[in-house]
C-alpha cells in the first residue's frame, strides 16, 4: 500500500506527463521534479514544496495552507511548502503545478 508521498508523488507524475526534459530526484528528504535540470516541485512529508519564483511569493503566501520553504532554517525565497489542505483538490494541485512549471521553465537549463 502506498503512503501519503507516494500517492502524491503518482498525481504529481500524472500532472507533469506531458512536460520534457523531466527528472526525479531524492532531496529534502522526500523527491524532488525537476524540469531542464532546475527542481520545480517536490514533496517532503506530506507537504507539497512549489517554486513560485521570488515575484510570486507574496501571492503564493497569501493562499491557505502555505507557509514558506524552510528546510534549513532559512527561508528560501521564491519557494513555498503548501499542507495537504492546499492541495487535496486535483484542481489545486493542477494550479500550483502549473505555476511551478511556468516559473522553471523561465530559469536556463543547468
């Protein structure tokens, strides 16, 4: 059986189908998607992890069930960590996907 990150994982997998250059990565604990070698989105206990880019942070933070990325004790900009609560609507998590996807895609390709 399949716990809560493997089950978003699958959704999360589903959603960026279609999106080249994609790759998984084990980071922060959980897995990471990165497109063109930049992490887009990615999974750390339950919590879904988004790229929004720094001029989408105060929008993105706006949302319920967001709060900033902090893994080390620093906030990283441009990043936020969405609970359950943000995302349990495929609808949802079509939206911070995409937001995701679009952010990355603007940054070259490492």
């Amino acid at each position: 059986m399949m716990n809560d990150d493997e089950l978003l994982a699958q959704r999360i997998r589903s959603e960026l189908s279609q999106v080249a250059s994609l790759t998984e990565k084990k980071m922060f604990g959980g897995v990471g998607f990165l497109i063109r070698g930049n992490m887009a989105c990615g999974i750390n206990k339950g919590r879904l992890i988004v790229r929004v880019g720094q001029e989408n942070d105060e929008k993105a933070l706006a949302k319920p069930y967001t709060r900033p990325f902090d893994f080390s004790g620093k906030p990283m900009a441009g990043w936020v960590m969405v609970d359950p609560g943000g995302y349990d609507s495929g609808e949802e998590l079509k939206n911070w996907i995409k937001l995701a996807v679009a952010f990355t895609l603007t940054l070259p390709a490492k």
